[in-house]
C-alpha cells in the first residue's frame, strides 16, 4: 500500500487502485505594464485626451451640483433629425461664417427648388432623410469610435468635402499624411489653392 492509498477506506483499495497526484495550479495575477502604458500615449493626441479628461474631472469637481454630470445626452428621434434639417437648411441658405452646417454624405433631396424645405421635412418624417446633418459645427464636433471603426471615412472625411462644397476655408492637421492624398487633389478639383506645411517633405511650400 502507497502512501495515497492510505487516506482511502478500506472497502475502496483494490489492488489495482492507482491514484494520480495533481499538482495545483495559480495563474499569476496579470501584470501592467506601464512602460508600454506610458509610451502608447506619449504623443499629442495621447496628452489631449489626458488633458480632456482631466478637465472633466475638475469640471465636475468645482460644478457643485452633486449630480456628478455636467450634460445630458440621449438618441435623436424624428423631432430632432426635423429640427437638425430645418437649422440646416438655413445656415446653408444663410452662408454665414459663424453659422456653419456640415454635412456627412451629399444630400439627396427628392425635389429641389423653392419646395426642397418641405420635401425635405417630409423626407425624415418617412426615415429618409436628406443626409445626416451637422449644424452649429462651429461650435466644434467630437467624433469617438475605437481604432478602425471608420470614424475618418464615415464623419471626418464627409464633413471636410461638405465644407468644400460650401467654400468655406480649412486648416487640415493631418500627423500621419495619410488624408492629404485624398483631400489635397479633392480641395484643388473643388478650387482651392493648396498650400502644404510639411517640413522636410519635397511636396512642403
């Protein structure tokens, strides 16, 4: 008899009783590295979202509120996507520097003229709305979506042509180069002069 078979009873040890120790096993608790961390966001965007959200956190500090916000936010509805479209039309129709609409997709009205404004409303009643609609983008606008979403493709890109349509003049800070071979031949196709601030680049002046 082993010394495994002792702590069995006695009426289940046969001799071909065979018993297998299994050592246990931990898995260690996943360590961070923070050196890595650290160097993912060791950039300017990385410091401006640092930033951001230390700004958050101060805001809702200094608030006083309690409530712990300091927006509100919820899905736009029929009501809404009407009121964007109206705003729009007349900041388009306007043309003011101050009052911008952009755009994400060119609109597709089903009638144009003097009767687009009410075919338009009619149109997002029944889903179909003319575009997606940015008015007030003055104002600014944030566009959040994990790497590789099409955050570029689908908003930014979009709204820089809507922007082109409309003559307004842009300042594009591109890090990586990659939106220049879009927009710089699609800028100089809409008009605009094309001026490239790119040190050490052959294409630079």
């Amino acid at each position: 008899m082993n010394i495994y078979q002792k702590n069995l009873p006695h009426n289940q040890i046969t001799a071909n009783s065979t018993l297998i120790e299994v050592s246990s096993f931990h898995t260690p608790l996943a360590s961070i590295d923070f050196g890595k961390l650290f160097q993912q966001y060791n950039n300017p965007q990385g410091w401006m979202m640092i930033g951001g959200i230390l700004l958050v956190i101060l805001l809702l500090q200094i608030s006083g509120t309690g409530k712990g916000k300091i927006t509100t936010g919820k899905v736009c509805g029929v009501s809404e996507k009407l009121a964007a479209t109206n705003l729009a039309l007349k900041q388009i129709k306007e043309h003011k520097h101050n009052k911008v609409t952009l755009w994400s997709g060119t609109p597709r009205y089903w009638v144009k003229g003097k009767w687009r404004g009410l075919l338009a409303n009619i149109q997002t009643m029944l889903g179909a709305a003319p575009t997606v609609w940015f008015p007030n983008a003055e104002r600014g606008t944030l566009v959040i979506g994990a790497p590789g979403s099409g955050k570029t493709y689908s908003t930014i890109d979009r709204m820089l042509e809507s922007a082109m349509q409309q003559g307004f003049p842009i300042l594009l800070y591109d890090k990586k180069g990659d939106q220049l071979r879009l927009h710089a031949p699609l800028a100089a196709r809409y008009g605009y002069k094309v001026r490239v601030f790119a040190p050490g680049e052959p294409f630079s002046g």
